[in-house]
C-alpha cells in the first residue's frame, strides 16, 4: 500500500488524485490530521486514517501495511519541524515500508539563507542516517509563491523586490503528477535530480510577462532588503514571515534555485508549465 501523508494540502491532494488514475484506490492509503477533509477520498476507496506527526502513534497506525510513504514536508521550521520529520520517519521504518519518498527542495543545504533548505537538507541527512531506503525529492520552487510576490502590482504598475536572480518556477499540478510517477513506476536512491520547469526568470521577466498578460506597464522597481522588510510590514505581513520571504530573494542572489532539468518532463511525458502560462492562468485582472 502506498501511503501519503498531508493529503489534505495542495501538493499531497494533487499526488492522490494523480495516483488513482494509475494505481487501485484500495492500495492507497492517505495520513491526515482531520479525517473529515478527505472524506470524499474515502468514498472512493482510499483509505483514510488520522495521523498527526507530533504522535508517533498516530502515525504508526496511518502507515500500517505501507509498502511505501510519502512524507508530504510538514511545514514547520526549525528543530520542532526537524523533530516532526524524525518521527514520521521512525514510524515509517518501524511500519515496515520499504522505501520512504520526502518533499525535498531544489538548492535544500545546512548554510542556505531561505530558512526551508537548512530544514529540508537536515531531513534528508535523517533519511540517511535511518537506513531505509529513500528518495528525496529536490523540487523545483513552488509557482504558486509568485502570486504573492506579485501583490499589487498589477493595481500600482511597480513590482516592488529587492535583487534577486533566475528562479525555476514549478506548478504543483506538475510536480503531482511526477510524484505519482515516482511512486508507481520508477524511484532514484537517495537524492532525485532537481525537478524543475524548463525555464527559469527572475522578477525583472515576470514583470515583464504581467504586463503582457494585463495588458498594462508594470515597472519592476528593486529596493534594498530592508526598505522591502518596511514594505512588508507596512502591508500586514506577520514578523514571522519575513526572514523567510527575504531569505528567498537572498537565496535566489546566489543561483541557488535557477538550476534546470530535464528529469521533470521526462517523468510526465510532456513540458512542463511555463511560468507565463501559470501566470495567465492565476491572475486576477
């Protein structure tokens, strides 16, 4: 039985979906915290069981008579996210999966200034330690981060950012499909190749691309990181986020997210989304 954990959340959902067309739902399995947001997923045959990654316990029982699991990454930073990750990990080994698949991240590494890497590169060194087998998945950045980069621009005409640098921007409905893939017919040991569109733009070319789309200037104006910070927080965006959201631009500076690759078109058999098709797709004029 395949198990997915966080099937609730866009990225895990999308798996699920992407795993009944080629797989028979009774050998699917999904891992959520509320039961009651998949139950269309257990009318339909997968089995739905609660499992919670602060209770090992919880997730022991989700993974029962798993063959693999897919740890969808939690989202939370820092040692209490790490320690979540560790458990799951345990539960899977002491389940008896053979193979455990993680939502890794392109440019994932222990000095990256993007908060998530040093999160994502310390799970993959648990996957390591454990000594299952694993595949870690290095994907490309999500597209859908670029809608709340783009705010306002479209009302104002300025795309407001600091520096930043090229970007592989990558849909959730791609790397979905991928994952399913990944999950029925073929896997990589350890660490997967950067699953990525074929292109990657920085702020200035989608800038450029929003204009096209709206059909009206939109001028990418670059400000200093911490005039951005005070942009933020003149806009509501909660302390919390901010490192993270700079990190990103700072991250970016150093090319650690423009890396392409094939691996993500050969694995679903077509290009992927380009960014402006995402954008035409997901803007509101």
């Amino acid at each position: 039985m395949i198990i997915v954990t966080g099937a609730s959340g866009k990225l895990g959902r999308g798996v699920v979906e992407q795993l009944l067309k080629r797989h028979p739902a009774e050998q699917i399995g999904v891992s959520v915290r509320d039961v009651n947001k998949v139950q269309d997923l257990q009318d339909r045959g997968v089995r739905v069981r609660h499992g919670d990654f602060d209770d090992a316990d919880s997730l022991l029982y989700a993974f029962e008579g798993a063959s693999k699991v897919l740890l969808v990454s939690s989202g939370t930073l820092g040692e209490a996210g790490i320690r979540q990750h560790q458990t799951a990990i345990c539960a899977a080994k002491k389940a008896g999966a053979g193979r455990v698949l993680y939502t890794s991240h392109m440019g994932a590494s222990p000095t990256s200034p993007f908060p998530p890497m040093p999160h994502h590169a310390a799970t993959e060194a648990l996957l390591q330690e454990s000594g299952m087998l694993y595949t870690a998945l290095r994907n490309g950045f999500y597209a859908s981060s670029l809608i709340g980069l783009i705010g306002e621009a479209i009302k104002t005409g300025e795309l407001i950012v600091p520096e930043d640098g090229p970007v592989a921007w990558t849909t959730h409905t791609d790397l979905a499909q991928a994952t399913a893939v990944i999950l029925t017919e073929r896997s990589w040991d350890g660490l997967s190749p950067n699953l990525t569109a074929s292109e990657a733009i920085d702020m200035g070319g989608v800038a450029a691309m929003v204009s096209d789309i709206a059909e009206r200037p939109i001028r990418r104006k670059v400000v200093s990181d911490e005039t951005y910070r005070e942009y933020l927080l003149a806009h509501g965006f909660p302390e919390a986020r901010l490192e993270i959201i700079l990190g990103l631009f700072r991250a970016s500076r150093n090319g650690d997210f423009a890396q392409t690759s094939t691996a993500l078109a050969d694995l679903i058999g077509r290009p992927p989304m380009k960014v402006r098709d995402f954008l035409k797709e997901s803007i509101s004029l």
